[in-house]
C-alpha cells in the first residue's frame, strides 16, 4: 500500500511538472463509456490470470505458514528474488524497444542518438521502425546513421532498422500542424485553430519559423499532394498539390490548407514527395535492413506502399537495379524479420515450422501500384499459404481466411 502510493503521488508530481498540464481540461478526465468497454474486454483475462496466481501464492503462503513466521518471510522474499534473476528467462529478453522514426528533420540523426541511449541504459533491443532520411538536411549523410549504429553496438546494443522503397511519405495533413496546437486532442485542435489569435501563431511557425510536425522546419507546400478526403465537393482536390489547390480556389497556400483540414474535420490524408534515392539504396543495403511497409489503405488515394512494397524490393531493387540479391530481399521480409519479433517457428521453411510461404515467379514480380492508381495489386505472386492453407490460388485470393494473430515465443 505504502509503494502504491508513492507510485501516485509521483505521477502527480510528474502530470503537474509537464508542460502539456495547461492543455488538461475537465473533459479530458470524463469517461469514454467504448474505451472503457474495450478496456474492460483487455483485462478481463489478465484478470483471471492474476487470481489464479494469487490462488497460488495464497495456498503456498498458507501451507508454509505452518512452520513459522521466518518461514513465512524467507519464502516472500525468496518469491522476490527469483521474479528479477528470471526475467531474463521468461522472456524480457525478448522484448523490443520499437520506436517509430516521425521526424527525418535535421534533427533526425539526435533523435536516433536519443533512441540509442535509451536501449543503451535500458538493456532493450531496438528496432528503428521506417527509419528514413528523407529531409534535404540528410540527404547524402547516411554514414553517420551507420556510425551511431556501429558504435551502439559495440556497447552491446542489438540494434535493427526497416524502410519502405518509395521517395515519398504518406500520413494525415493536420499532422503539419505544431504539437502546442494539436495537445488534447482533435476537438481542443479544432477549437485552437478557429481562434485568431492562433491561427496568425500557426501560419507562422508553417512559413515562417518552422513547425515540430514538419519536422521542426517551414512546410514545402508544392510537394505536399492531398490523397484522400471526406466529403464529396472535396474529390477535385485528390491528388492535386497545395499550391495548386490553393490557387483553384484564389486563397493563399497556408490560408487554404487551414481552411481545407478544418472543413474536412481532420480526416484529410496526403502523400509528401521529400525522398530521397541514394539513402534509400543506401539504407537498405545496410545489414540490420528490414522490410516494413507501414501501408495506408484508407483514402481515396492511399501511398502505394500498401500495395507495391514486398514486390518492388524483389522486383525492381533485386532484379532489375541489383541493389539486393533476391536471398537478401527474401531474408529481409521473412526470416530476418521474425527471428526480430521473437517469432521462433516462423520465417524458414523447415521441418516443424509454420508453414507459411509464398510462391513467386523471380522473372516477373513487380510492383504495380502507382500513386495514381494506388490499389492495384502486384504482379508475379502465385501462391501463398498461412500455416499450410492456400489464400492465393494462381494469382487469385480463395476463400480462406486462415489468419491468426502471433506472439513471440
């Protein structure tokens, strides 16, 4: 009871250090009745789980309790000191710090150097989720992510990246916005952004002083291309950049992209064209690669990464370019990729394994999606089977839906 409430009482403190606690309103501490109930439908289990744990401790405590108090007490502190030299054991060694690169800005390279001393002090292995450098501050500079990630391993930090093959970015347009006025949520963003005072503040840190959702700099409007929308009087803008958008309907730029996230109640998705071609090669020639495609599917439009990754590294980047060999590609999305996640019988094709593979035609596979026409799916994929049953029957889905959600063993 005495930890317990320290614990709290040291969350307060750190709620009331932060410097988002003057965006905390009433609201933000009523209840929301669905997440709630779904994490009421989370917990049950674990629920039932601990019970029968405390069942257990209970009868052990109770039987050892006959021989005595110190009995009683060596055993609770036995119980304790096990729990840490077994973490390792049951499973904390498995663990993966995953950390998600959002900013590829010019301080992209002291956000990794962050991420790295965390693993470093934390003990956690690290995977730098589609870990780009498509900011023209990084352009060329590949070596010194390589250099940070030599040098953190030879601290002993199991270090591991993955990238999609694509020049271009995909996510909400209101992400652009600075983090002061998305704090609290949509509705306290949409309330923000309808002041005057705040919008004069936004536009310009946009053109002016840069923002921390565009990775600390001033946004490049014309390679900025609007993906998906809402409402209907909206499609004449899908696919079409914010410059020229703005021009259709005689506004400035920053004045029509507030308008349009605003009309579109921030559902507005885009496609940001910052890329750049020799870090791609570079970066996924590196031998901590992956493959991710980290797909959008929603949106008119949606980034053809949800579509074309896996067949373009195999098509385009092993066949055609020779950037990889078509085992490294391979390595890169199958094997490689569960030993990462734990996922121990999955990734080979070997006796006793899951059998979950895809047949390909290496002559032919390609990668048909475009940013026009982004669902089109891939050419060359004959075959596939999750754990042994067919989902894709020459080169046509079945019915099967054999799919399951996996955990590292």
């Amino acid at each position: 009871m005495i930890a317990q409430g320290v614990g709290v009482l040291y969350l307060i403190y750190k709620v009331y250090c932060c410097k988002l606690k003057k965006f905390l309103y009433l609201q933000c501490f009523i209840p929301k009745i669905n997440l709630l109930i779904n994490l009421f439908k989370q917990s049950v289990p674990i629920m039932f789980t601990m019970l029968m744990i405390m069942f257990g401790v209970f009868n052990i405590f109770y039987f050892v309790g006959q021989f005595g108090e110190l009995s009683t007490a060596g055993y609770g502190t036995a119980v304790r000191i096990e729990q840490v030299l077994l973490l390792p054991v049951i499973g904390l060694n498995t663990a993966v710090l995953t950390i998600a690169g959002q900013n590829y800005g010019a301080k992209f390279l002291d956000a990794v150097s962050d991420c790295l001393d965390i693993a470093r002090h934390s003990k956690s292995a690290l995977h730098l989720t589609h870990c780009h450098m498509s900011h023209p501050d990084n352009h060329g500079k590949t070596e010194l992510l390589f250099d940070q990630l030599d040098r953190a391993e030879k601290d002993g930090v199991d270090v591991t990246l993955d990238t999609y093959p694509y020049l271009a970015g995909s996510t909400y347009l209101h992400a652009l916005l600075p983090s002061w006025v998305q704090a609290g949520g949509k509705s306290e963003t949409i309330k923000r952004l309808k002041v005057v005072e705040n919008r004069k503040r936004v536009i310009h840190e946009l053109t002016v002083t840069g923002s921390d959702g565009n990775q600390g700099g001033v946004v490049n409007w014309p390679i900025i291309t609007i993906a998906g929308v809402e409402k209907a009087e909206n499609h004449r803008f899908i696919g079409v950049d914010l410059v020229s958008a703005a021009a259709m309907v005689n506004k400035k730029v920053e004045d029509f992209y507030l308008d349009f996230i605003l009309d579109e109640d921030l559902k507005a998705s885009c496609v940001i064209f910052s890329g750049h071609e020799p870090n791609v090669r570079a970066i996924m020639k590196d031998r901590r690669h992956m493959i991710g495609s980290d797909g959008i599917l929603t949106g008119n439009r949606p980034h053809p990464r949800g579509y074309g990754t896996f067949a373009r590294y195999l098509g385009v980047y092993a066949r055609e370019e020779k950037v990889l060999t078509m085992q490294g590609a391979i390595a890169r999305m199958t094997g490689r990729s569960a030993k990462r996640l734990g996922l121990k019988d999955r990734g080979f094709i070997k006796v006793g394994m899951k059998a979950d593979m895809v047949l390909f035609d290496a002559a032919n596979v390609i990668d048909s999606s475009t940013y026009e026409t982004p669902r089109v799916a891939a050419k060359g994929f004959e075959m596939v089977w999750i754990s042994g049953i067919a989902t894709l029957k020459a080169g046509k889905r079945s019915d099967a839906l054999p799919g399951v959600g996996v955990r590292a063993r």
